[in-house]
C-alpha cells in the first residue's frame, strides 16, 4: 500500500517537473536575446530535468492510480519539496552560492516568501531575476489552488470553494471544478497583466513592471533590485503597489464568484471584513504617530507607513526604506503585523484573518458560556456554522505554530545566531513574510551571512508555514506510515 502511495506521488511530480523543464526556457530565451551566455545554463538544467523526469515517469506509471488521503498528504509535500530543488539548479549553476542558499532562495520563491541570499541584484543578468519571478508568479497560483482544494479537503486548511459557494455539487462536480480553474487561472493572469501596465503607466521599465507584477500578485516580494521598491523612490508606483497587493491577499474563490457570476454578496466574507480592518487601523494608527512624533507631512508618512505595512500584513515582503529605524511603536506594530496575513485562499501566508475570526467567535462563545452555564451558541461565520472540526483545525494549527516558531528559534541560536535575529528569521520564515528585523535578516540585510545549517533551517520552516504545517507534520508520525 506505502510502495503504491509513493510510487504516485513520484509519479505526478515527474509529470509536473517536465512543466518546470519547460519554463526554464523562457529565462534561456530573455538571456539568449540579450546576449548574457547565462541562457546555456537553463537550457542544459531544462534538458537535464526533463530526461530525469521522463525517466522517473516511465519507471513509477501505473495504469491503477491511488486515491487516498494519505497520497494527498504525501503528494502536497513531494510536490512543493520537487519544485523547490529542481528551481534550485539554474541558480546553483549561474550563481556564486552554495547549494543550501540556492535551495533557500528557490523555496523562498515558490512559497512566496521574498527572503534573499543574493546581493547586486541590478547586476544580475535578466534571465535569472526573470526565473526568480517567475517562480514567485508560479508559487502563487499553486499556493491558491493548494489553498481552496487540497488543504480545506485535508481538514487543514479553511472552507473550500464549494462550502464558500454553498452550493450543491452533486451534478458533474470535476466538469464545475475544472471551470472554476479555468477562472481562477484567467482572473490571475488578468491582475498580473492590469498590475504590469499600472506599474508602467506610473513610471516602471517594461522589465521591472513585469517582473514586479508577478512577484506583487504572488504576494511574493522579489524584486529586481537590492534597494526593492526604495529604488524607484516614486509615490504613485508604491500606491499602485499597495493596491494590488491588497487584492493578492483577498480571497480568489470570491473574486470569482464576484467576476464571473456578479455576486456582490461575496464582497461580505467576514474574512475580508476583518482583514481590510485590521489593515487600516494599523496603517493609520503607524502614520498619526509618525506625523505626530517625527513631524513628518500626514501625506508622507501615511504613503510609507501604508506601502510597508500592507507589504508586511500581506507577507509581500516589499520594502521602501528601512522601517526598522522608526519610532519603537511603528517597529512594534510592524512585528505583531507579521503574524496576520491576509485572506484564505488568497497568496498570502501568515496566520490569516479567517483564523482569528474563528478564535474570536471562540472566545465570545467561551464568555457566554461563563456566563450563562450550560447553554450552548453556535459558532457562525457569516450565514454558516462553524462546525467542531473546522474549530479543532483552527486550534490545532495555533498551537503547531507556536510550537514550530519556538523550536525553529532555539535551533537558530543553537547555531549562534543572536537573539532578535533567531525569533524573526523563524517567524518570518514561517509566515512566509520575508524581511525580519535586526541588521541582518531586516529590510536593509539579506539572509546571505547566515550559514548553511541555518539555510536548511529556514527553507524547512518556509515550507512548514506554507503548507500550513500540520499537512507536513503529519507525515513524520508513525501512524501515517501504518497499514
């Protein structure tokens, strides 16, 4: 049974792994047309990838496919773990860095994490800050299909398309499921296309607003530049930024009951209610006190305070100066933004407002009960109830989190890592945010003086966060692997 399980999931991450072959040569061809000799090494790692993926495809193909829970467990890791080495192999070639940082710069894309190991990136030639890109861009998409299927169908995510719907699928469920990726697919597309052109219009090249657009849309933050968005030093590019990162974070399964089927009751997620919320009461509460404190013009320091902290809520990891030097407050404010994120089913990462929703309904509940003994309220989340699973999830995912963010800090100490730059490498590896604080991990540095343990460490807890933990955590308990 564990033979056949495993054999699958290679199976589908050979398949998958020829697309990846295929995309590595779009940098060979952007570097072959500006003649960088750079486009060799992603042609010989597409071919090189492509005949081991066909090799592993011909040796694991079963004409009796397994279906089970414990495939998808399995498959949701294989994959991301796949994508993770095989983006890693240009970079490794092409770059000056050890595997470890190759590895961790690749994860770091696909799980649209946006922490770095590389420096003088305006030198880099185009066909790598493109795969760099383009690997936040794919990380993205993947994120919001693992986020509206796979996860909420594991018990690990939120609701799923179809709950949020609240529709009856009993009709031809693969023929609607295929429909609704293929609007999922064009919505994506259309934002990434509507997002280049804006960053043009305000003032971008046509290769950084590309570039920017997928990394902005992925909710990713690679940029083209060691400076990131400080580099452009333009007030109109940061807000076209800070509103599409915002739309990155919103939930995709309601943009497109929204789009396609013109449901304005969609716009009325709680989710989106709480996380729009949260999100201006910080952005204000940062800018009255910058304008009070410092002085600074109202205009200003709200333009700053909304472009970073709408970056660092919805895990973007975009940066337009070193916020770490404002008043305590703001940097204060800045740490406790880590932890939120945006929607479910969006790009983003973190805790996500849906959870906080439900820990809040939980709390209420919990005083009720104090209050008046024994009576019972339902939890509800809009129109539906909370049922006692999607409630045990949400509490079973606090507590792996905090238990992972502590064990992942202590291990980075353990490695001589001082104290701030343990707890934010960890906390922000594991919400996929990317900078942290301190000199070294914060939004002036880059993670390229840490070791390579500490490397390994990180790309784990990146792909821990993004994966939503326990979807990993299970496969390392023995009865995952009994009959």
């Amino acid at each position: 049974m564990h033979g056949s399980i495993v054999r699958a999931a290679a199976y589908v991450a050979s398949i998958f792994s020829l697309y990846i072959a295929g995309v590595m040569l779009i940098p060979a061809a952007v570097d072959l047309y500006y003649g960088h000799s750079d486009w060799q090494i992603f042609a010989v790692c597409s071919v090189t990838t492509g005949a081991i993926a066909l090799t592993v495809a011909a040796a694991t193909r079963d004409r009796t496919p397994v279906r089970s829970t414990r495939l998808a467990f399995l498959l949701v890791v294989v994959l991301w773990v796949t994508l993770g080495v095989i983006a890693a192999l240009p970079l490794y070639a092409a770059l000056d860095i050890t595997f470890a940082g190759a590895v961790f710069e690749s994860i770091s894309a696909i799980t649209t994490t946006g922490s770095t190991v590389l420096s003088g990136l305006d030198e880099l030639p185009p066909g790598l800050l493109l795969w760099r890109s383009l690997l936040n861009g794919i990380g993205g998409l993947g994120v919001v299909v693992l986020g509206l299927f796979f996860l909420p169908f594991l018990n690990v995510g939120s609701f799923s398309y179809f709950q949020i719907e609240s529709s009856d699928i009993e009709e031809r469920p693969f023929d609607r499921l295929a429909s609704f990726l293929r609007a999922l697919v064009a919505i994506y597309l259309v934002l990434v296309v509507l997002c280049a052109v804006s960053y043009a219009l305000a003032g971008m090249s046509t290769f950084d607003a590309i570039n920017h657009s997928m990394t902005t849309i992925a909710t990713g933050g690679f940029s083209t530049h060691d400076a990131s968005f400080g580099y452009f030093d333009s007030k109109p590019i940061l807000w076209v930024s800070i509103v599409f990162m915002i739309l990155g974070a919103l939930p995709f399964s309601i943009l497109i009951l929204f789009v396609v089927r013109g449901r304005l009751d969609a716009l009325r997620d709680p989710q989106i209610r709480l996380f729009l919320t949260y999100t201006a009461v910080i952005v204000l509460a940062v800018a009255i006190h910058r304008r009070v404190v410092n002085e600074i013009p109202f205009g200003d320091a709200l333009t700053s305070s909304a472009f970073n902290l709408v970056s660092i809520i919805t895990t973007t990891g975009y940066s337009s100066e070193d916020y770490t030097l404002w008043e305590p407050f703001a940097v204060v404010m800045v740490f406790f933004a880590t932890f939120l994120g945006g929607c479910s089913g969006s790009t983003s990462g973190a805790i996500k407002a849906y959870r906080f929703f439900v820990l809040g309904r939980m709390l209420q509940n919990g005083l009720r009960t104090l209050i008046y003994g024994r009576s019972v309220q339902p939890l509800r989340y809009g129109t539906r109830i909370i049922d006692e699973e999607m409630q045990r999830s949400v509490v079973l995912f606090m507590i792996a989190f905090f238990a992972v963010w502590v064990a992942g800090s202590i291990a980075l100490a353990a490695g001589n890592l001082d104290i701030l730059t343990a707890i934010t490498a960890t906390l922000t590896a594991l919400t996929n945010v990317g900078p942290g604080l301190g000199p070294i991990v914060g939004p002036a540095g880059n993670f390229s003086t840490l070791n390579d343990y500490a490397l390994w460490i990180l790309s784990a807890s990146m792909l821990l966060g993004r994966l939503e933990i326990l979807a990993v955590l299970v496969l390392l308990t023995p009865t995952f692997w009994r009959n």
